[in-house]
C-alpha cells in the first residue's frame, strides 16, 4: 500500500500504522482488528508467563521490535521470542528471533504466508507459527535450510465435526520445539 493510500484510507488512525520494508517494497499497515488482538494478547500472556514462572533468559516482544534481515528488509512481527535481550537495540534487532507469530487477517494474510515468511526463512528464523483465527488454526513452520516449511497444521473442529463419520482427526494441543514439551499449548 502506498503511503497516500495509506493516509487517505486510515486518515484518523496514520499515526499508528506500522511500516515495514520487505523485497525493497515499503508497506503500510493499517491498525489491527480487535480478534487479532484479542488473538495475540492471549498468546503473548501464555508465552509471558511460561518465560517469567519458569525464570527463562527470553524476551518476548510484541509489535514492536524490529527485526532487520539485512538492508532492504525489515518487518515488525506480532509476536517475537529473543534470546539475548542485551542484543535488542533502541526495539531493533539484526539477527533471528528463536520464534515469530504473525496472526493473520484479511489485509496482511498474503505477506505473512508469503514475502515474510519467505524472508523469515532466509534469514535463519528457526521456527514461525501463523495463527488464523478466523479458521482458528494454528500452522507451525520450521527452518529447513534458509526456507520455512510446514511442520504440522492444528486446528479446531468445525461445528459440524462428528467423529464417527468424520475420518479426519483434529489436533487441538501442541507443542513449541523452542520450550520442549514443558509448555503444551491447547487451541480450546
């Protein structure tokens, strides 16, 4: 989106988009819906607490880190985990985050699957979770030499999901490679 797009569509929220440059593009962001911060701050509190009650050297930051991939690629990630707070600069950092989460919406879902998930994977981030919760899914993404491909998809079932004739079985609860299996996380 161009800048006075940008400004002409979110004229009372400009201030508040987020920016971002990703293959030499330069991106608006329009502020986030009220269920995808709803759907992060839930998270964040899961993550926030793991990291505090089990006395863990990561960061968690939220919307406003930075990470600087190399000159022409930035992006502000919904959720990040770090691992060396001391190497957080002024909210940048320049080298990959251990976890990012990107939840998706209708104006951002392309990018987050696409241009920065690919420049996530090229630059080394080893694990990268999106969260839909307009499908509420889960989708978890490993680093498999500079790409990112699919681990596993968990999701909830729909409304009409019954068991004895559906063959498909969901998974609701898993685990992030980053925390081992001390922290479970439940979709419900």
């Amino acid at each position: 989106m161009t800048r006075e797009r940008a400004r002409e569509l979110y004229k009372d929220d400009y201030h508040e988009l987020k920016i971002e440059f990703i293959h030499e593009r330069k991106e608006y962001i329009a502020p986030a819906a009220i269920e995808h911060n709803d759907t992060a701050d839930y998270i964040k509190e899961i993550l926030r607490h793991f990291i505090r009650d089990n006395k863990l050297p990561y960061k968690l930051c939220a919307d406003s880190l930075i990470v600087h991939y190399d000159d022409k690629h930035y992006a502000t990630p919904d959720i990040a985990v770090v691992s060396d707070p001391s190497k957080i600069i002024k909210n940048s950092i320049y080298y990959p985050p251990e976890l990012v989460i990107e939840i998706l919406s209708e104006s951002t879902r392309d990018r987050d699957l696409i241009s920065k998930k690919n420049a996530y994977g090229k630059f080394g981030v080893p694990e990268y979770w999106t969260v839909n919760p307009n499908e509420k899914t889960v989708t978890v993404w490993k680093n498999e030499g500079a790409r990112l491909e699919i681990e596993k998809i968990y999701s909830l079932p729909s409304e009409n999901y019954d068991p004895e004739i559906d063959e498909y079985e969901y998974e609701t609860k898993f685990n992030t490679p980053l925390f081992g299996d001390a922290l479970t996380l439940d979709l419900e």
